[in-house]
C-alpha cells in the first residue's frame, strides 16, 4: 500500500486540531494533513445557527453519539456522549458557550509540575484565539478568528433572575472571563451575528486554500504506524478503502477525549493488562491511558410560571416560531442565533473559597425529550441546572474490542468522594434559594422537578444521581503531567514514542470551571507554537 508523506499530520479537526493544523500551514514552510472522521463541512444547516446545536445532539450524521456504561454513581442508567464528527468536532455542533474557567485552573496545572501552563503562560493564548468588544484589553483579545459576543436578553426573564441572584448575595459579573468569575451574568457566546464560530468556521475554512494544506473528510483513523517507539504515521479507512499517511516530523493525535485513548489502545500504547484482554500486543506502556477520565455532571431542576410573557414558550411554538425563523435568517437575531442556557450563575458552596466551586445555568424555557428529540415545552417555565466545576470524581474509557469502529467503553463515576456529593447538594439548594428571592419568587406556580417535597441532602442526592446529566465537557483520559498515571509531558508529547503528541481536552490534568472548547482551542494555538519553536532549532 502506497502512503503520502507530509510533515505533519494531525488526526481529527475539532477544537484543537483544526488549531494545530491550521497555525501549522500558516508559514506555508510544512506540508500538512488534517483527517476528520465525520463528512459534513462548515456548510452543514444546522451547525450555521447556535440553536441548531439542539437539532446535531443526537444526530448520526454529525456526532459519534456515544452512552455511557450504566453505573451506581448515575443511576445505573447509560449517559448520552455526544462529541462531533464533523469538520470542526464538538465545536461545531456545541451550544457555542465561550467560558474559559478560572485562572486557577491553570495555576493548579503549573503547581502540579506542568511547567508553562499558569494561567499567565496561557493567557497570551486565550487572547490570541478571539476577538471581543468585551472586557479589558489585560485579559481579551482583540484580533483572533473565533468572534465573541454576549448573549441579548430576549425575555424579562433574565432581568428578574439577576435580581434574585442579586438578592442572595451573587454581584453582576461584567466579564467573567476577566479578573474574576464569581456572579451572574448573560452567557458570551463564540458566535457572530447570529453565525456559530466552530474551529471549522474560524480556521480550517479561511485556510483551505493553501496548497500545504489537505483536509480529507470522512477519514476514520485505525492505528498509529509505529517503527518500534517512534509513531511515523495513521491507517484510516476513507469511502470504504484502507489508505495510509506518513510524517516525516510528528503526528498531533487530536480526536479527542473518548477517542484519543482508544485509538491509542487500538495502536498498542496503554495498559498491558487491557490491551492483552482483545488481543493487542503492547508496543509501549502507559497504564493512564484512557484514566481519569472527568466530566460537569449535575440535575435540571424545573419551574412552572404564574403568567406567560417571561419565557421563550410562547416564541418558541406556532406561528410565532416562524416569525423567529424569519428574524434569524434576515438579521441573524433573536433566541435562535444565541444556543441554550444562556444565563450564567456561580456561587461558592461555603465561606472560606476563593472562587466558585459551583456553576448554575439558566435557561428561559423548558425541553422536553422525546425519541432522542428535543423541542419546546408547552408549560411555561424555565430550568436551572447546578454543576459541581471542580469534581474530584474520576472514571475510565478503554476499548471494548480490537474492532476500530465498536466505540469504546465509557465509565463515569460522578458523585464518589463526599466533596463533590456536599458541593452538588449545595449547588440544588442555591439554585432553590434564587428561585424563591424576589422578583422571581413572585412569579412562581410550582417547582416541576425535583418537587417541593425532595428536602433532605439524602433525597437531593437521590434526584441528582437518578435524573442528573453532564454538560459534555468530558477531559483528562490523557492526562499532562509527571506522575506515573500521565501519558503526556508539559510539551504534549506521549511518553516513550517519539514523533507523536496530542493536543485536546484529554490532556487535562483537572477539568477547568467552564465549558471546555474555548480552552481546548487554547491548548491547541499553544500547542502549535511550541511544534513551530522546536521545528526552527532543527
């Protein structure tokens, strides 16, 4: 079988590797690959509109779609895992939330060893990526491809819910990507005028025409080609046909959490122990392939209003549902150029913290899921689903056959240390205590879920573990460090093979306090500098 060389090739197009592949084209210097499994571009309808996210969570053709095995911590019930396969990955099909966590986050990753990574070595990179109006010039940036903008009020809704949280004590928050994060505030959003700003959008898109560059769709990677310790190049199956791909200088392995560390498995590199049981033989050991593995996991707690008018219902249904449509299409306005959840709540779970450890998201109206389909809700009412940011909580992902294309067994096991059960019952009962401060308060008929009569901290933890979801934010099965369990240093590159690093959300030590795309694109422009400052001293 023939192979095409390039220098680079990077695996996957989503939130890092369209980043990695993109600034890596840039000086035209290299020639570089970039696979994307999935066959939809930055065309694809639904991935245009921030809503449409709503249409892509469940959808074949655009996502891998994954479930979870059942366990205690859940409910013994299988959690959906959604991650995009589509050009741009999960951010282009995400609920387009520009969150990056909080400076600690990172601090916390450069005082476990991961030399480079504070939140000021980082920075430079979150300001790279974007382009804002908000905030102050110390922390924004003012230039980058991914447009950020911040959601409008479309309903009183939002008004009445920042006086109540104003009420119990959370400030109106400015900028929560600036000094601090603790507040309230509407959601920023990676969207403009109306337009999603995916990796596929933003980067990938204004580079294609490069010569130095080939994107290829559709191509679902099987193995790393190893020569002994050193990765030289991927097997993948495009249309039905197996092909190769060499690099002549490294291979960036950016699929992602779930599948990062399976295709690692299925080359070889991994745990013995899990390799040998379907029958791989271990090129190289790394026993924290596929560990740690965390995600936001909390409960939708629900609320029935005394009056229409404040939600999104009414907007969302009939005729005035075409009216919306209408809207969006001609000015790119209204609920459907914004996504879902886009009011932002943190608060601490007691005195004593610096910062939040507990993220609540609103959101004006209420979904029902029926069939693996979502739409609005006939009840007038909104949701707020409090998240533990920090969980202490770890599961697993490992390959359940030798079968490239079986998806991987996924084991989550939230709720196990008694921090994140105390957290999680703290973040309900702020939730609670917002909801029935004025103005809100007034204005409530009832509370759908979990109900007035679910009191105790033992039947709150009942109704997290038996209804709760996560925010698919899913990090860490490949995580940075220097301890045994790691499987990349603080250069990204995979222990004991040479010519292979990886570059996305599972290299996270800790998962960060926010939505996880915006940071994963960060580690991707850092990524990039660092292959680009080792490639000139050659």
């Amino acid at each position: 079988m023939s192979a095409k060389t390039y220098d680079y090739i990077v695996i996957g197009s989503g939130s890092g590797g369209a980043v990695v592949a993109t600034r890596l084209s840039e000086s035209g210097k290299y020639s570089v690959l970039c696979l994307e499994a999935g066959t939809q571009n930055e065309h694809y309808i639904w991935s245009r509109s921030p809503i449409g996210g709503a249409f892509m969570i469940h959808n074949p053709k655009v996502n891998w779609n994954d479930f979870s095995e059942p366990n205690a911590s859940h409910g013994n019930r299988p959690i959906h895992v959604p991650h995009g396969k589509i050009l741009g990955g999960s951010s282009a099909i995400n609920g387009t939330i520009y969150n990056r966590g909080q400076k600690r986050d990172y601090d916390s990753w450069a005082q476990s060893g991961c030399r480079g990574w504070s939140y000021q070595d980082i920075l430079p990179y979150f300001k790279r990526l974007e382009s804002t109006d908000l905030g102050s010039d110390q922390f924004r940036g003012r230039s980058g491809p991914i447009k950020v903008s911040e959601a409008s009020k479309t309903t009183p809704f939002f008004d009445l819910l920042i006086k109540s949280a104003e009420a119990v004590g959370l400030p109106r928050n400015p900028d929560y990507c600036g000094e601090a994060q603790t507040g309230v505030a509407m959601a920023q959003l990676s969207v403009h005028r109306g337009r999603r700003q995916s990796t596929a959008t933003a980067y990938l898109a204004p580079a294609r025409s490069r010569s130095n560059l080939t994107i290829l769709s559709g191509a679902d990677a099987t193995s790393l080609i190893m020569e002994g310790k050193t990765c030289v190049g991927v097997r993948f199956r495009r249309r039905g046909v197996a092909e190769e791909a060499r690099a002549t200088k490294e291979v960036i392995l950016s699929c992602g959490t779930i599948n990062t560390p399976k295709l690692l498995e299925l080359s070889g590199i991994g745990n013995p122990a899990v390799l040998a049981k379907h029958g791989i033989a271990a090129i190289h050991e790394l026993p924290g392939v596929g560990e740690n593995l965390r995600d936001h996991f909390g409960p939708t707690l629900k609320w029935a209003l005394t009056k229409p008018g404040i939600s999104l219902r009414d907007q969302g249904r009939g005729w005035r549902f075409a009216r919306e449509l209408a809207r969006y299409i001609l000015f790119g306005k209204g609920f459907m150029g914004q996504g879902i959840g886009t009011m932002r709540l943190w608060a601490r779970s007691h005195e004593g913290i610096e910062e939040a450890d507990i993220q609540i998201i609103g959101n004006p109206y209420l979904v029902d899921v029926k069939d693996g389909k979502r739409s609005m809700s006939p009840i007038d009412g909104f949701y707020l689903s409090p998240q533990v940011q920090r969980p202490e909580s770890a599961g697993n992902i490992h390959i359940r056959s030798a079968d490239p294309f079986a998806p991987p067994a996924i084991n989550y096991n939230f709720l196990a240390t008694e921090n994140d059960r105390r957290v999680s019952i703290a973040g309900v009962r702020w939730a609670r205590d917002i909801v029935k401060a004025p103005p809100i308060g007034g204005l409530i008929e009832k509370e759908i879920a979990p109900g007035a009569e679910v009191k105790s901290d033992d039947e709150i933890l009942d109704f997290i573990k038996n209804t709760g979801t996560t925010t698919y934010h899913p990090v860490g099965t490949c995580k940075m460090g220097h301890d045994k369990m790691a499987v990349v240093d603080d250069q990204l590159r995979v222990y004991g093979i040479a010519g292979l690093r990886i570059a996305d959300a599972s290299i996270m030590p800790m998962i960060v306090s926010g939505n996880t795309s915006i940071p994963t694109m960060m580690i991707g422009e850092k990524c990039s500098d660092m292959i680009l400052s080792e490639a000139s001293r050659q």
